[in-house]
C-alpha cells in the first residue's frame, strides 16, 4: 500500500528512539509475568489478534442538540472519513475495520467504496440503519416513531430501509446489521406499551427475513433519548425477549452509556452469554447518560470488568463466542482521531488485563467462598501496567509506540485543513 496517509518512513523514525527503552519494559514485565506461570509473547499474540471497529461518524467532531464545534481538517464525507480511519488504523493497529451508518455515508458505488477501504488497508464492520431522523424528501415522518409507528407507511419505510442497508453491506462486505430506533415515548399514556413492541416485533421480522444465511442482526436497546419516557427496546430484557422471538441470527448488542447509571453491565454481558443471545458492544464511557465519553475515561474498571466476562465467556463459549467490537463516542472536544487513538489502546488494555487474570485462581477462590481472594485475582490482573505489551504489539506490526506523539508529528489534521473544505457550524452529530 504506497498511498497511506501517513509515511511508513516517519512513524520507523519516531519509533526508533524508544525501541531500546521499551524492549526493556518489555522485557521487565516478560520476566514479572513468567514469575507467574504467564508467556508474555503468548499474551502479545493475543493483542495483536484484537480488534475493535471504528464508526464512521466517529471521525467527525460530535456535537450536542446545543452546538457543534467543527475543526479544520474535518471529514465531509465518507472518503475523508475513511482517510481518517486509516490513520487510526496505521498508527495503532488494532483498529482495521469501519462501521458505517446509512443514509449519512450513502454513494453512488458501494463496489467501488469497498475498494477504497481496502487500499487504505480496511475492512468493513456493521451495517447502522438509521430511522432515528427523516430524511429530505422521504414520503413518511418518523416523528411518532419507525418500527413500531402506528403508521403503517412509516413502519414500511423503516423496514425497506434497513434492508437497503443489508444490501448495502452486501455489496461492502459485512456481515451485521445493527439497528437502533429511536421509537419510544416522551408522556405517560402517549402509546400503547404492549402494542407499540407487538408492531416493533412484526417489523423486525420483516427485516430479519431478508438476511442472508451468514448474516446478523444486532438489536441495539437504550434506555431513554430522544424519548424520555419510554423506549421500545429500552433494556436488555425487551432486547434479548426481542431477539428470541425473532431467532437465531439475532442478537443483542450492549451500548455501554445506554443503560441507567450504575446498572451492572458486566452481568448482563454474562447473562447475554448465558443464553447465546450476545451479539457486540459499542464501547464509550459515560457519567451520566449516553454521554458517549472516550472509553475508559471515566470508569475504566468497569471496561475492564466487561472484558473479564467476556474472557469468561470465551473460555466457555457454549453456542459459540464471537461479539462484534466497535467504538462508539461523540468527539465534542478533541481531535476524533486522537480519541480514538487514545480509546483503541483503552478497551485493548482492558482486553488484555482480562486475559491476565489466574482463571484457576479465580476459580478455586470462588469454589471455596474466599470472597478476598477471588477480588485479589481479578486486582492483580486490572492493577498491571501492561503498555508495553500493545506497544511491542503496535511496532511489530508497523505501528507507532507513541501514537499520539507519532499523530501529532505527522501535521496530518494541519495538512487537511489545507486540503477539505470547512465544515458548516451547526447543532448535532455529524
Ligand atoms: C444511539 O444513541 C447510538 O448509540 C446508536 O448506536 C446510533 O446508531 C449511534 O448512537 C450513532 O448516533
Ligand atoms: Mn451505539
Ligand atoms: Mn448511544
């Protein structure tokens, strides 16, 4: 690939003054791991085996119903975003497939597009449908709802477009859809809460009868907004009770910041696992709501305890284990591409400090109610800095050690905003 946007030349410069001091980091953590029975090079296969998806809308600024504020350089369109990714994807490595979202990504050629991705050395990850917003000159309003409207235009709508979508990742190479409605409630009394699900479920098994074998369909559920009283699919109770009617190609997946606070997200990571319904993850951080913070920034123990049930799950796989990983934060206030740098070698940090922990330990700590210990085994694990691994693991693979530092040198954002043409001020994601 001669075309990447940044130079392979400068990241082996920027690398080459730290190789010695992070070989003997390497090295030193190698020697602490061993002490306990663990190959460091084993548990570097694994990271340089992880990957997590980037979305497409991630590479824009965010922006809030308030304000949005744009930054030279931005993407305007898919090609510039998927520029973006590519940097992403250089630099840290774990990071080589791109989710899009439709009609916001819509082109002529999808063929085409494929193609683009994959000389920048991309993949694709999950169709997103959107029938959130109306669209210009669309025949039906999803102001009262898209799947589970009362109107039977809008609901047909909402059903042609998702399986456009399918097509549409047909022809790019996905295997997922994942759909998210906003369809809900904002007053006690406004709809039918039987009804609305009963009209929900009929739609979406429309949709779900134009998969193809090999295909799945991620039913994304989220507590409240934009209704603020009701969802239709608000929890994963609707969510996995939804994916059961509609069948085995169906699954649930768990967007972190969509749940009430404090909710115990890893058991129901666990409890999707338990009855083969667990479908991906669309990872961010939150405080208060669907705040869509950088992963990790505020409760990173709680990514990490995910990814230990996940690290369960794997070794238990029952029906099978195979979660879709995908990135999903609004960028209200940094550089997208730093942010995602940044989250990337987060949610792989959690992934690896998870396949740290003393499963026998763990275990034989649990089988004898020695509550101190069964905590011990899993802090021992999350408390390990373990950043020379993914660095050893980045390089090795023609990544930078520094990303941020590598990114920042590179002047990419100040060479695009030469190149692109500015984005309009305005409210709302990208
Ligand atoms: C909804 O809040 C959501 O998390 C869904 O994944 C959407 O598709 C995404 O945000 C992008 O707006
Ligand atoms: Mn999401
Ligand atoms: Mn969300």
């Amino acid at each position: 690939m001669t075309n990447m946007p940044i130079s392979a030349d400068l990241i082996a410069e920027h690398n080459a003054p730290q190789i010695e001091a992070l070989q003997e980091d390497y090295d030193a953590l190698g020697r602490k791991l061993a002490r306990g029975g663990v190959d460091i090079d084993a548990i570097k296969a694994r990271v340089a085996a992880f990957s997590v998806a980037v979305p497409s809308w991630g590479a824009g600024r965010g922006g809030t119903r308030f304000a949005k504020f744009p930054i030279p350089g931005e993407p305007t369109n898919i090609h510039e975003k998927l520029e973006d990714c590519a940097v992403i994807n250089q630099l840290g490595r774990r990071t080589p497939r791109v989710s899009p979202h439709f009609p916001w990504d819509k082109v002529s050629d999808f063929v085409a597009l494929r193609e683009e991705a994959a000389a920048l050395g991309l993949g694709w990850d999950a169709v997103n449908s959107n029938t959130f917003q109306d669209q210009p000159g669309q025949a039906h309003s999803y102001a009262n709802g898209s799947l589970s409207s009362q109107d039977a235009g809008a609901r047909q709508q909402a059903v042609e477009h998702n399986i456009e979508c399918i097509e549409i990742g047909r022809q790019l190479g996905s295997t997922d859809l994942t759909v998210w409605v906003g369809d809900g409630t904002n007053f006690p009394g406004q709809q039918d809460l039987g009804r609305s699900l009963d009209r929900y479920l009929d739609a979406a098994a429309q949709i779900y009868a134009a998969l193809p074998d090999d295909w799945r369909m991620l039913l994304e559920h989220k507590m409240f907004e934009p209704a603020f009283y009701s969802t239709v699919i608000s929890d994963w109770g609707s969510s996995i009770l939804a994916a059961q009617t509609l069948g085995d190609k169906c699954k649930c997946l768990v967007d972190l910041g969509h749940h009430a606070p404090n909710v115990n997200i890893e058991q129901i990571v666990a409890r999707l696992h338990r009855f083969g319904k667990l479908g991906g993850f669309h990872f961010n951080d939150s405080k208060y709501g669907d705040d869509d913070l950088d992963s990790g920034s505020i409760n990173p123990h709680q990514l990490f305890l995910v990814f230990n049930e996940l690290a369960e799950a794997e070794a238990n796989p029952r029906d099978g284990f195979n979660p879709s990983y995908m990135i999903d934060q609004s960028h209200n206030v940094t550089d997208p591409i730093e942010s995602m740098l940044s989250s990337a070698e987060t949610i792989t940090a959690c992934f690896t400090k998870a396949s740290l922990v003393d499963r026998a330990a763990l275990h034989a700590a649990q089988e004898a109610n020695d509550t101190m210990m069964a905590f011990q085994a899993l802090r021992r694990a999350y408390t390990i800095d373990v950043a020379p691994i993914l660095a050893m693991a980045r390089m090795e693979a023609g990544g930078a050690i520094d990303v941020l530092a590598t990114y920042r040198a590179s002047q990419y954002r100040a060479r695009k905003a030469q190149e692109r043409k500015a984005v309009g001020l305005g409210a709302g994601i990208v």
